[in-house]
C-alpha cells in the first residue's frame, strides 16, 4: 500500500498541531519537524495507525534541517509513496518594536527560521523528489503581513513578503519542468494562536495596532487553530491548487 507523505514544519502546537492532527487519515504518512515532539500527536497517530515521525530540530538551523530531509527523502523509494508534500508552517515574531529597537540577533533568529529555513527547505524537497513519478506539492503558511506593512513588525513582515516572492520564483521554476511541483504561497487568515497573545500583549508605545489585535479578539474575529487548519488544508486538496503561486484562504 503505498502511503501520501506529508512533511510539515512547526507541528508541536498552534495551527500547525491542528494540521497534523486532520492528516492523522488511513493511508497518510506524516514526517513532522519542530523544536519538540508533542506527545498527544503521538498517541493519535498511534491510535489512527498512521505513521508518524517527529524530528526534533530547531528551525533557526535550516541548513541541517535541509540536509536531513534531503537524506532522508533520497533513501526512501518513491514507489511507497503516492504524493508527496511539504507544508512549511513554523515562524516566529521577533519582539515587537519599530526597527531602530530592534535587536540584529533577534531579526537574524527571525529570517532564519521564517525565511532561510523554508527555502532551504523547499530546496531540498524539490531536488530530492524530482524524479519521483508521482504528485508532488509546496504549500508554505505566509501571513496578509507580508503584502500589507505594519510598523513594529518589520522582521516579520520582511520573512513573509520573503516567502512569497522566493514562491513566485519556485512556481515559474517548476512550470519549466515536466512534472513540476504545484506550489503556492497562502495566508492563512487570522488565526487565536500564542502569536496573537504576543501581539495583543505588546507594549502599545511600541505597536500602534495593538489596540485592533485586541479588537479581533474581543470582537471574535479570530480562527481557531482547528478552523484555520481546516481552510488551508481544504486548500491544498483543491484540483486548482498551485494555479495561483500566492494565495489568501479568504480569497477562495
């Protein structure tokens, strides 16, 4: 029985979780890559008898994530698999200030895992399943962020503009290829996640959207991390997924 295997980034809480969980299905395979395992998703995937690998591996090293899955991908046969996927969902906000506050460690930390690491990433995913005569697809989590400015926010926003731009370059690459990947970059709406807690619990001298943060909430504008999940994987199942290398759940 030959499995679809998805490999997906940030898995250990947030939406990310969420994901994993909705691709704990009979014939699925899922290769999850975070700072740390979750146990729960464990006992489900062992209860759903799906198989679940979780690589503990910090994304700020994107250079040995990306070699490890290149490995990895190169001593499985692709004649057990069905499809393959990668879902790059991990990012991380930088603490929230203008530009001139910020510290260059923290924007480095940022880019590396929000930017550098997917596209390394995406690199080795692509390489290493090229020949692999069966679907083959990049989905990366971006944010409305990285089309839309916001002060204070500048390494975030610059990781996601970053994200979507280098997805323009992938998809006209694979459009060349005979059996291209489909790839697109997609904002996932506005998700009830630790990141919101982080924006809502900014200094508001240094952010000037916090008080709007703090109206999604109270307003009940935000996705759960279960509803997100549900809309982004719903949009990579969709027969026109890659059509569009940068995309908005919000516009499907």
């Amino acid at each position: 029985m030959t499995h679809a295997l998805y490999i997906l980034t940030g898995a250990s809480r947030g939406m990310g979780l969420a994901m994993a969980q909705r691709l704990l299905q009979p014939g699925h395979s899922l290769l999850c890559i975070s700072r740390h395992a979750n146990a729960k998703l464990a006992q489900a995937a062992q209860k759903a008898d799906v198989p679940l690998a979780q690589w503990t591996h910090d994304l700020a090293d994107g250079q040995g994530a990306s070699e490890r899955v290149r490995d990895w991908l190169q001593s499985q046969s692709a004649s057990d698999y069905s499809s393959v996927t990668l879902i790059n969902n991990a990012g991380v906000i930088p603490r929230i200030a203008p530009l001139s506050h910020s510290d260059p460690a923290e924007l480095a930390w940022a880019l590396r895992v929000g930017l550098e690491a997917p596209m390394q990433l995406c690199a080795a995913f692509l390489g290493a399943t090229e020949a692999w005569p069966v679907p083959r697809k990049v989905l990366n989590i971006s944010s409305g962020l990285g089309r839309r400015a916001m002060a204070s926010q500048a390494g975030y926003c610059a990781a996601k503009a970053g994200m979507d731009h280098f997805t323009r370059c992938m998809a006209l690459d694979e459009a060349l290829k005979p059996h291209g990947a489909k790839v697109c970059s997609l904002a996932p709406g506005v998700i009830d996640t630790d990141m919101q807690v982080q924006l809502r619990g900014a200094a508001a001298q240094d952010f000037p959207d916090q008080e709007g943060f703090k109206q999604l909430k109270t307003t009940g504008m935000l996705s759960t991390p279960e509803e997100a999940a549900a809309k982004v994987l719903a949009y990579l199942d969709r027969a026109d997924f890659g059509a569009q290398a940068v995309g908005d759940v919000r516009e499907a």
